[in-house]
C-alpha cells in the first residue's frame, strides 16, 4: 500500500480524507501547522507532523515519510481575508503550495492530488453550471492563488515526472467544519442555532451555492488516486440552493426558525455559482451520493451530539 502524504489532514476536509484513506489501507502521514487548531481530527491511525508547508523543514520531512502520493488540502480558506490580507495570503496558498510541489518533485513523489476551489475561480459565471472550459476569472485573492497554484501543479506535472489531479471543490460541508471561521455557512449557521442565536446572511439571502457534503469529496479524493491522471475535476452536485433556503431547511432540522440578521455583501464573494461535474462522472466514475436534504441532517446530527458532549 502506498504511503500518502495529507498536507491540511488537521482541517475539515484534509481529516475526512485521511480517516477514508486509512479506512482503505494506505499509510497516511499529515503535515499541518496546527493553524486551524483543531488536533483533534487528527485520526489515531494517522502519523502527525506540525509543520509549515512554507517551512524549509518540508523537505526534511520528505526525506523521513518517502510519500509515494501528496494529497494537498493545507490552505487559508477564508475568501474575505485573502480581500483583507492578499499577500498573506499568497504566502500561504502560492508559496507553501510550491514548497510542497517542489519537495514532492526532489523525493520521486509519483503523484499529486491538490484541493483547488470551483467556487472562487470562475468569478460571477457566464452560464451555469460552469464545467472546466469556463474562462478563469476570480473575484478574489484566494481565488487567484488557487489558478497559480494550479499552474505549478500542471507544471512540476509536465517537468518532473509526477501525475497530477486537480479537483475543484464546490462549497463543501458536513461534519467537523469549523463554525468559527469566516468560511463554511453550513457550519456557521447550524452551530448559530443549536446555540439558540440568530445568524447573519451578508447580502441580501438570493445568492446561490452548490453544496457538496464532505463524504462524497473524501471519495474524490479516493478515486483521484488511481484515476484521473494530469487531469482538472469539478467536484459539486450542479443544483444551486440560495443561502435564504439553507437558512430555511436548517431552521427546521435544528427547530429554531428565527429570521436571520441580513448585513452588507462580502467583497469577494460570487453571487451565484453551481458545478457541472459530468468530466468527474466520466474518468473518476464519481459522482455526489449525498442528497442535500440527508446532507444536513448529518450535519446538524454530529454538531449536536457534539455539543452534547461537551465538544461543541
Ligand atoms: P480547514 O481550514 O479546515 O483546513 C485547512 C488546514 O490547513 C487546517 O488544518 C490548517 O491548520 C492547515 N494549514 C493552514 N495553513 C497552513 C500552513 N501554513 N502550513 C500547514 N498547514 C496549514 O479548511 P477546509 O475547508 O478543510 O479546506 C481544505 C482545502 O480545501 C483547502 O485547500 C481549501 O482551499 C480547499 N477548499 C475548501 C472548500 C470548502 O468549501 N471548505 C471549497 C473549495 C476548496
């Protein structure tokens, strides 16, 4: 079995990668700074390193774990704070980008599966759903780092003898999702009312998102090992749901229908976005197994009995 290297395996979705990954055989080995402070989704099974994927330490690292495969997740996720923050941003997301693709380059890595965005790279879309052809054009710096970073991806692809998957994340939830960030309004608005408080929708509620529960993306991630080779896969459902209507349906999964306080759009922020992923269907066989409906309840059902554990 191959040992694959989770760059972000302390996050959201780099853990639920890791835990399916294990749950196949693999050997896993995560690289995380911690940053997202939550070291404890970190699976047991997995081997865990605290490091930074700017750090020069990286490589050492390389020359330890000898991954046959880098699953790439580590990232700033948040869209208003690359708009707040560019360049700490770009340090982030292009240049420990690079210094993974370059340590993965001088130790033989065969291949490299990276967690680009769908959401943020096709800006304010000239038809929906946006399939892979639609022109690039963000809207914010976390957007832009993503393209870049794709582009070293496609390079050190071509130029040093590795395979590449790129997959294009619509917006991804489910369980373990930070509720405290800036990103994730499943989780935000779930926790807001198991918590008995009112949530805030940043513009007027319309705008649209494709929701693609965590489950199904581990399962990309699954099939990206073997299939898909040096190729770029929009990973969401096609359906869109306003942010009015997430408001609505988790009012009634947590039975706190109270009316949301609306403030002022995000800089950065798309007003309307759904991912073809008939190219996913067609070389990874993948497609969202998860209804948007089942989805949530997951969801709602591990926030809570995470609060009532003392978790939450
Ligand atoms: P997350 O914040 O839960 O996970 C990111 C992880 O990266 C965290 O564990 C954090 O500690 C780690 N990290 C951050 N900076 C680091 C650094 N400098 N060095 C090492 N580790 C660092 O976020 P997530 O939602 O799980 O996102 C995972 C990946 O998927 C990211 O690359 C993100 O851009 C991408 N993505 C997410 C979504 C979504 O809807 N959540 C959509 C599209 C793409």
């Amino acid at each position: 079995m191959p040992t694959v290297l989770v760059t972000g395996g302390a996050g959201f979705i780099g853990s639920h990668v890791a835990r399916t990954y294990l749950s196949h055989g693999h050997r896993v080995v995560i690289a995380d700074n911690l940053a997202g402070q939550r070291k404890d989704l970190i699976p047991k099974e997995a081997e865990f390193h605290q490091v930074d994927i700017r750090d020069a330490a990286l490589n050492d690292l390389f020359a330890e774990v000898r991954p046959d495969i880098v699953n790439h997740h580590a990232a700033q996720i948040s869209v208003p704070y690359s708009v707040r923050e560019p360049l700490k941003d770009l340090s982030i997301n292009v240049y420990g980008s690079a210094n993974v693709l370059e340590a993965a380059a001088r130790h033989h890595v065969k291949r490299f599966i990276f967690a680009s965005t769908g959401g943020a790279l096709y800006g304010e879309p000239q038809y929906h759903p946006c399939d892979e052809q639609h022109p690039i054009m963000p809207l914010s710096p976390y957007g832009v780092a993503k393209f870049c970073t794709e582009q070293y991806v496609r390079y050190y692809a071509q130029m040093r003898d590795m395979t590449s998957v790129v997959l294009r994340y619509a917006n991804v939830y489910g369980p373990n999702q930070d509720p405290h960030g800036e990103a994730g309004v499943v989780a935000i608005f779930t926790q807001r009312m198991l918590e008995k408080e009112p949530s805030v929708i940043f513009g007027d509620g319309e705008q649209q998102r494709d929701f693609v529960y965590v489950g199904d993306v581990a399962q990309a991630n699954v099939l990206a090992l073997d299939l898909g080779d040096n190729g770029t896969y929009n990973i969401g459902t096609g359906a869109g749901h306003s942010v009015n209507e997430l408001h609505r349906l988790l009012g009634q999964a947590t039975a706190y229908q109270v009316p949301a306080e609306y403030e002022q759009a995000r800089p950065g922020d798309v007003l309307r976005i759904t991912l073809d992923s008939s190219k996913a269907a067609r070389d990874l066989g993948w497609r969202p197994e998860t209804s948007f409906q089942k989805g949530l309840e997951l969801t709602v059902q591990s926030f809570a009995d995470q609060r009532s554990s003392g978790d939450g």
